[in-house]
C-alpha cells in the first residue's frame, strides 16, 4: 500500500510538471501587449546614450545654464551696478559748459552785433545731506549682499527640484523589474488555467479570472511605462540637456546626521540681508530737518562774448547751506516709511526662519519612518516571494484557489509598489531636510555662488 501512494505522487507530481512545462511554452502567444509594452520599456530605459551618470554629474552639467540661476546672476550684477551709483554720490560732479551763438541788440540806443562764446568748467560736490547718500550706500551693500545670497538660494532650487525629479524616476525604474515580474508570472498563469480548463480540470471561470489577472497586469505595466516617460521627459525639461541613464541617487549620513554642523539656507540669509539693507536706509529723525551743503567751483576757460557788459568772472567757489522744509511733512512721511518697511523686512525674515524651523522639525521622523518601513517592506516582499512558491505548488496540488493564488501575487506587487514609494519618500524627505540647513550643495558637491 505504502509503494503504490508513492506511484501515485509521483505520477501526479509529473503530471504537473508536464503541465507547468506545456503552459510555459503556450505562454508567449497569449497576450501580444506584452511584447510591446517591454520594448517600450527597453527604448526608454535602456537604449539611452552616454555613459551611466549619478545626480551630482547631471547637475554639474546643467545648473549654470537653468535660466532661473541666469536671473539671479543678473540681478546680481545689477544690484552691483546700483551699488556703484550710491557710492558716486559721495564723489564731486564735473561739468563742462561751452556756449556759441549770435544776436542782434541794442545797447543805449545803438543797433550792436553781439556774439557770444566762452566756455567754463565747475565742481560741484554735496557734502552733506542729512546722510542720506551715506544711509543708501550701506543698504545697497546690504542689497548686494542679499542678490549673492539669491544666487546660492537658486542653486539650491534648482537641484531641489531636480533632485526631486530624478528621485521619482529613480522610483518608477526601481518598481519596472516587479511590474514585469507581475506581467509574466499573470501570463504564465494564464497559460496554465488554460490548458488545464481545455482538459476539462478547470470551469471557464477560473480562465475568465486568470485573464482579468492579467488584463489588470498589463494595465499597470503600461501606466509604469508611461509614469516613467513621462518622468523622464520631465527631468530632461528640467535640465534641458539629453539624459544620460541613472544611477541610485546616495547622499552623504554626514550632512544628514541632526549633530552635523548647520549652515543657513540662501532663503533665509537673503531675507535677512534684505531686512539689514531697509534698516540701514533708516536716518535719524534730525536728518528730516537738517541742511544739504554744496560746494561749487567754476573756472573760466574762454570768452570772447561781444559786447560785454556786466564784469567777468574767471574762478570763484561758493559754500551754500540750503534747508528744504515741506510743510505737507513729506521729510517725516519719507522716514516713516523707511521705518515701516526694516519692521516689515524684519518680520518676513522672521517668518521665513519659522517656516524653515518648523518644516525641519517635521523631517525627522519622517525619514526614520520611511527608514523602518523600507526594512519592514524588503523583508515583507522576501516572504512573498516564498509564499507564491508555495502557493503554486498547493494550487497545483489542488490545495489553494486560483484566486488565492493571484491575491498573493496582487499582494506582493503592492509590497513592492509601497517599498519604492518609501524610498521616494526618504529620499525626497532627505533632500528637502538638507536644503533649510543649508548644507544641500555641499552634500552634492555642488559649486556655490
């Protein structure tokens, strides 16, 4: 008795085997999506040009051409230039004067042909003005200040948003292999159900579920396919270079680690650049009643004039003190709105650090969440892979339901769909963590300013 219940599994163990190997080779015929979809995918994976490069070498190549960073060099520069305008106020004026011209008079009653020609040159230099060129030198240096710090602020923008393009690339490259995994295990169950439902061992319903299965496969696999052209015509909008193939994006635990000295975000700093520059255009409340002094010098180069007369001046200088009063009160408005705009540029400052304060907080946790939860998910999928064994086995065995089988399967993928969700999310999390603490550039190597 106990040799024929051996006989008798092993007929039905060949029996199986028999099968699986028929189903294998009726498989590649059963849904031609399949081959299209994973040429697809090889044309926008894998037939990329170049050699592999990671996300430090894409942005090396691209961030000095972004036109956002353009800008910002731009209006650095300008604020440079203004800069040099306040700081020719404090310097003398040079002016050359030269007068040509003809006329007909009368003098005492006698027709005369006057001619006029001379020309002169003068200095004239403000020497004080209640410090108001003084007040507006120190802010636009202050401004000069803040358009550097622009500078670096775009630099980390731009890589921010690049990184976060290229981690969500990364994430739907990562999930390709278990997408086609899926696509092939749905197909090979198919292939199976199906020839056994033409023996007569299975209700056409089971094929009818076997086929769903699939259908809902190929669904998903060309959703993948398109999320990852999409994403990849995206990160090259973005850099507005052609891409090369991707590497996994690794940043430095030495720049994440919350002990790692922390720098200050170039936001943050030109937001307190800016509130330093409005303080320092503020004067004191006597400059509102004080006298602007002029110095002027005039020598005379030539003149000829025709006829003279009053008497000729050839050099003189003059001191002048004026007081302009406005008794609207323009003076004391002018400087009250100085005030109103440090407090405000102030406050913004103080809000931007609260912001940036309050977002890192949050950080944390999160990335050691996303942490936990890929370890808790790679050793999840590890049992599902072992459970779809098994479950192939008992189906096979008649100990498991088709649809058990493709429950396991669903269940697998989605495990495998929320690990490179996580992963995502940590590395997003991890790029916006280093950004507030201005340590994101020097964590990629990045040149700066």
């Amino acid at each position: 008795m106990k040799h024929r219940l051996i006989c008798l599994a092993a007929v039905a163990l060949l029996s199986a085997a028999g099968t699986l190997s028929m189903g294998a080779a009726s498989a590649a015929p059963i849904p031609a999506a399949s081959s299209t979809l994973d040429s697809t995918a090889q044309s926008t994976v894998e037939r990329l040009p170049g050699a592999p490069e990671t996300l430090q070498s894409l942005l090396a190549r691209t961030m000095e051409q972004d036109p956002q960073l353009l800008v910002a060099r731009a209006l650095e520069a300008a604020s440079g230039e203004r800069r040099a305008q306040a700081r020719s106020r404090l310097a003398p004026v040079l002016n050359a004067q030269a007068l040509q011209g003809q006329s007909k008079e009368t003098l005492f009653g006698e027709p005369v042909d006057g001619r006029t020609s001379e020309s002169s040159v003068g200095l004239r230099w403000n020497l004080y003005n209640g410090g108001a060129d003084l007040a507006e030198l120190r802010g636009s240096a202050h401004e000069v200040g803040a358009a550097r710090e622009d500078v670096r602020r775009a630099q980390e923008e731009i890589g921010e948003r690049i990184a976060n393009a290229y981690a969500e690339l990364l994430r739907n490259e990562e999930l390709l292999p278990a997408s086609r995994q899926r696509l092939s295990e749905a197909q090979r169950l198919v292939a199976l159900v199906t020839r056994s439902t033409e023996l007569g061992k299975l209700a056409p319903s089971d094929a009818n579920q076997a086929q769903a299965a699939l259908l809902d496969a190929q669904v998903a696999h060309g959703q993948l396919l398109a999320d990852l052209r999409s994403g990849r015509d995206r990160l090259a909008s973005l850099t507005g270079v052609t891409l090369h193939p991707l590497v996994p994006m690794e940043l430095s635990d030495a720049f994440l680690n919350p002990d790692a000295p922390a720098g200050e975000s170039g936001l943050l700093a030109a937001a307190r650049m800016r509130a330093q520059a409005t303080d320092a255009r503020v004067l004191p409340w006597a400059s509102t009643i004080a006298p602007r002094i002029d110095l002027d010098y005039n020598q005379q180069l030539h003149n000829s004039s025709r006829p003279i007369t009053d008497a000729k001046q050839d050099h003189g200088w003059l001191v002048s003190a004026r007081w302009d009063l406005p008794l609207g009160g323009e003076n004391q408005a002018r400087r009250a709105e100085n005030v109103a705009r440090a407090e405000a540029a102030k406050a913004e400052a103080d809000r931007v650090e609260r912001t940036l304060q309050s977002e890192l907080a949050t950080l944390p946790p999160r990335m050691a969440n996303s942490r936990s939860a890929i370890d808790q998910l790679d050793e999840q999928v590890g049992q599902y892979d072992q459970l779809v064994r098994a479950g192939e086995l008992q189906y096979q065995a008649g100990k498991r339901s088709l649809l058990q089988l493709v429950q396991l399967l669903e269940s697998r993928y989605v495990a495998q769909q929320r690990r490179a969700e996580e992963r995502y999310k940590l590395l997003a999390a991890q790029v916006r963590y280093l950004a507030p603490r201005g340590n994101f550039l020097p964590a990629l190597g990045a040149a700066q300013n």
